[in-house]
C-alpha cells in the first residue's frame, strides 16, 4: 500500500517527459513544414544520427535538415540545463542576491 504514492510520483514525473516530448515533436514538425504527427514515436532528445537519416528517408525530407533540427533541440536543452546547474551552484549570472543598503555615515 505505502509504494502507490512512489509509483504515482513516477507516473507523474513521466507524464510531464512526455508532455514536453510532445511539445518538441511537434515544433519540430512545425519547423519542417512535415504534417502533424508525422513523428510520433521519436524521442527528441535521445535520437541517434542513424535513426534519424531513416525518418528523412521515410518523410522524404532533405538530407540533414531533421539532423540538425533536432541537434539543435539538443543542443539548446543542455545549455539551459547546464545553465540551470551553474545557478544551483552558486556560480556567477543569474543576478545574484539581495543587495545591502549602505549605512550613512553623519
């Protein structure tokens, strides 16, 4: 009984990957001009350079316009997650903290 709200957390965690695949799939094909749901099934962020020569040979797609669509996408996502980390740890940009008042001296 105590493991069904671990197993609902995952659930969720898995439902909100999925999502945001969704959402990248989607712009990639708005990007192309390729139909709606054209790739489904295609993990963005973990595809490989062979599976998608395939997928450009299927949609008919010019040679390396998906690859680097979607190595763009790629690219893009671990600069914010490194960005995200740098914050984390403390290291530079970002803003900073709070700012302190000087005292006047009089």
């Amino acid at each position: 009984m105590g493991s069904s709200g671990i197993n609902a957390e995952y659930m969720g965690a898995a439902k909100k990957a999925a999502d945001k695949n969704r959402t990248r799939r989607r712009k990639l094909e708005q990007k192309l001009g390729i139909p709606a749901g054209a790739l489904n099934g295609l993990d963005v962020l973990n595809a490989d350079k062979y599976g998608l020569e395939s997928l450009e040979k299927r949609l008919r797609l010019r040679r390396g316009d998906l690859q680097d669509a979607v190595r763009t996408m790629q690219d893009n996502v671990n600069h914010e997650r490194q960005r995200q980390a740098m914050q984390m740890q403390g290291g530079g940009g970002g803003g900073g903290g709070r700012k302190r008042k000087r005292k006047k001296r009089g």
